[in-house]
C-alpha cells in the first residue's frame, strides 16, 4: 500500500503546480514510457529475429525472379490500359463537336422572381 500511496500523493502534488511544471513532467512521463516500450519492442523483435535463419542467396534469387514477373505483368496491363484510353481519345476526336439542345417543356412555376442588383 506504501507505493501505491506514494504514487497517488505525487500526482495529487503534481495538480496544484504551475502548468509549466505540469507539462513538463507530462512530458517526462511520456518519453520514460515511450522508452520502456520500445526496449521491450526492441528485445521482442530480436528474439524473434534471432531464431530466424539468415536468408539463402537462392532465395534472394527466387525474391528477383518474382519480382521481375510482378513487373513484366504490371507493365503489360500498364500498355494495355493505355492503349484502351487513346484509342478512345482517337475515337472522340473522330467525332463530331456538335451539342443539340432539346427544349425540355419544364417551366418551374413556384419559383420567385430574381432581382438585378448592380454592383458599385
């Protein structure tokens, strides 16, 4: 109960400081935390990596071959994507720019009138 004791007292010291001292213990709590974290990230992470075995040239070889088909697919979509937007940019142009504009008999009959102000 002594350290639990101690902590509650601590904080409740700490609520009638200034807000500079305020922020800065906020601040020194924060990176202590941040730092107890990626210790412990870090000794994870090296555990974990530690009973990996180190990676074979083949693989690095098979890594490269994938890699190269992945580009080789992506390249051909690529072109025939491209392909397909100008040949519809060729047929657009083939087209005739003409617009016809065809009366729709619609007369909005509850709308108010618009009123011309002229600017200074």
């Amino acid at each position: 109960m002594g350290l639990v004791h101690d902590i509650h007292s601590f904080f409740t010291e700490l609520q009638g400081k200034d807000e500079r001292t305020k922020k800065q213990w906020a601040i020194g709590l924060t990176s202590g935390s941040m730092v107890i974290v990626v210790g412990f990230w870090l000794l994870t992470l090296s555990s974990t990596l530690g009973s990996v075995s180190a990676p074979q040239a083949s693989s690095q070889n098979q890594f490269l071959a994938t890699m190269a088909a992945g580009f080789s697919v992506l390249k051909d979509n690529v072109s025939a994507s491209i392909g397909t937007a100008m040949q519809k940019v060729q047929d657009s142009m083939g087209a005739t720019n003409s617009v016809t504009l065809q009366p729709t008999g619609v007369t909005p009959a509850d709308t108010e009138p618009l009123t011309v102000q002229k600017l200074p």
